[in-house]
C-alpha cells in the first residue's frame, strides 16, 4: 500500500502576523516576518512535487473537525476566544501565538488533516501517513496556546480515533527540538497513551519537559522526557532511540505509533541548537518503521510540527517521506555532507549521561 499524505493550501494562509521572529513589534522592535510563516511548509511540498514522490505518495483530504472533536482536548472557554478572535481581526491565543482572521477555521482543518492520517492508517487505506498541516499543535494546552500552536492536531486525533475507530494503546513519539508540553499535559493521567518527547534541554518551554515529568494516575510512567544538551547531533538522537525509545516502546506495545515530525532540530534552525540532519530524521524513520512492521502491524502516522529553516526543512521531509514510502528520488540533500561531517556529531560522553539519566527510573524500562 502507499504513504498518505494531507495537504491543504488554507495551511498557508494561517496569519502570524508581522512578529520579529517570536516577538511582536514595537518602538525598539522593528516589525519582519514571523519564525512560524508558511514558507519551510510550502517549500517542503514543491520539493516534494519536484521529486516526483509527490504524485505517489496516496492524497488525503479533510475535512474541520467538530466543536465535539476540540472538546475531547481543549475547554469551551477557550475554544469560544479562538472562535471569536478569529471571526474578528485575530489575536494572540497566549503564549506568543498570534493569528488573524480565519486562522480558528484553518487550525480546525488542519487538526481534520491529522485526523484523517490516523483514521487511513487505522482503515488499511494506508500502510502509513504523513500530516503535513499549520498551523502546529504539540504546545497547546487545554485552555491556552503556546509556541504558535492554536489547536493539539495529536491529541484532537488520537481521541477522536478512540471514539470512532476504537483505537487502543498508541505512543506519541515527539522529535521536535521543543518540548511536547500540549501532548503531555492531554495524556497525563492516560495510561493507554505512551508519550515520549526527546527535545533540547530547556529551550521551550523553558519550565517543562524534565525527566521527573512522568505522568500521574493511570499515566504514571507513561510520559518519558528525554532532554538533550544543546549541540546534540546524529550519534546523541539514535542512541537516546537505540537506549531509549525502542525498548520503551517495545514494553508499552502500541496498536499505532504517532509522530510529531519537527524538523527544528535541524543544525540550520534558528530556533534551536541541535546538530541534526537529513540523515538522522531518516535514521530515525526507519527505526519505527522496523519497529512497527514488527509490533503493530506498520501503522505508523506523522504530523508536521516545527522547522524553521526554509533551505533544510524541505530535505530533512523528503528523506522521512522516502523512508515511509520506500520510493527513492535521487534527489540529494545538498546540506547533507557537510552538516555530516561537523565536529562531534559522534554520541558524546555528557550527551551518554543525559540519555542515561533520561531513562533511570522508567517503570517500563524496570
């Protein structure tokens, strides 16, 4: 079967205002382009196009989700800001997350487009899918946005496929250089919901994302944090996957794996200050996809998350989709070679010692 794929061109046009990178303007600030605008997502979808993996890769459209879908996640009260902010000029939903008129509808279509992976994947449509929506989702909580997330795509899709398509165990695994605060916090206490978030220590939030973090209740020890030093690279990401993710997933044992696929921690990205490449979102791919076409049957679904270097972002896309369709284009990553052969990419001893930590204690590691 092929890869699924969600796209929608109401993605790009979710308004994030005229933000000095994540700051609004003002007297001392001189008004630019916000960090999360539509370009690394465009770009990524005409590379994809000129590849050619494009017109192989299986579409799959969307539909909003309901008001009864956000409610599963997100409280009435804040809906209704989103709701009315959006019908009006726009707003800041908290957090640095501004958005203008129409951007509620949009982030309603986008959470759809999530949806509709997991259900194809679930369905058989699909051996796997990729979501790649805007605006994001993994910082959202329950009752305000954060990091340029309005709606949680993840969480909106893993329960509305509970309710629909009785979805049971499934694991988030979240790559994105920032923490998966929104995840987190909608699967604390859900001990059918595996969510690990391998992210750099202390970026954003800069109060979330600890390894004490380990959920509560039924969750307890269903959330696994795995903070990296600053400057991690290829050898640090698949060894925390190799020591780490694998066999914490390998005990849970999902029915489905969930990936929020940001590709900021990407050397190039202005955000963050990682070392990864291509190479290692590929790597990273392929782990899951041996693990689960060996555990649960190949379903195996992603949603976009961050990125923010328009001139890597469309690479680092490409090498997973490759990987999830098994279709090479012999397009090269021109950045590839050199972001390979920067100095400590190999696993570094102080990074050893954050996986270490990460993982001593995890009751499913016991």
């Amino acid at each position: 079967m092929a890869t699924g794929f969600n796209f929608h061109e109401l993605y790009l046009w979710h308004d994030t205002k005229n933000y000095a990178s994540v700051f609004p303007p003002g007297l001392t600030i001189e008004p630019g382009e916000h960090a999360e605008n539509p370009t690394t997502k465009r770009r990524m979808r005409n590379l994809l196009e000129v590849s050619g993996l494009l017109g192989q890769l299986t579409a799959l459209p969307a539909t909003p989700v309901t008001q009864e879908d956000i409610l599963r996640v997100h409280t009435p009260a804040y809906v209704a800001k989103l709701r009315a902010l959006s019908e009006a000029e726009g707003g800041d939903a908290g957090g640095l997350t501004p958005f203008g008129t129409g951007s509620f509808e949009i982030a309603r279509l986008a959470a759809g487009g999530t949806c509709r992976v997991l259900e194809a994947v679930l369905r058989g449509e699909v051996a796997n899918g990729y979501a790649l929506t805007r605006p994001p989702g993994h910082h959202a909580e329950r009752d305000i946005g954060m990091g340029f997330c309005l709606l949680g795509n993840i969480p909106i899709a893993i329960l509305k496929a509970r309710a629909e398509h009785g979805l049971g165990r499934v694991a988030v695994v979240d790559w994105d250089v920032h923490h998966g605060n929104g995840t987190e916090q909608a699967f604390w206490e859900d001990g059918e919901t595996l969510t690990i978030s391998l992210h750099q220590d202390r970026l954003f939030p800069l109060t979330t994302g600890g390894t004490g973090s380990r959920g509560a209740g039924a969750g307890l020890g269903a959330n696994i944090n795995i903070p990296l030093p600053p400057g991690s690279g290829h050898g640090a990401y698949v060894a925390a996957f190799e020591r780490l993710v694998l066999p914490a997933l390998e005990a849970f044992g999902p029915e489905m794996v969930v990936v929020a696929s940001g590709f900021d921690g990407s050397a190039n990205d202005p955000l963050g200050c990682m070392m990864m490449h291509s190479g290692t979102y590929r790597a990273l791919t392929r782990m899951l996809m041996d693990f689960t076409a060996c555990r649960c049957g190949g379903r195996l679904a992603m949603n976009h998350e961050g990125g923010y270097s328009a001139s890597h972002v469309p690479y680092c896309g490409l090498a997973v989709l490759e990987e999830m369709s098994g279709i090479a284009t012999g397009i090269e990553d021109p950045w590839l070679s050199n972001m390979a052969a920067y100095g400590q990419q190999e696993l570094q001893p102080h990074q050893a010692a954050a996986i270490a930590a990460a993982a001593e204690g995890q009751p499913l590691l016991a």
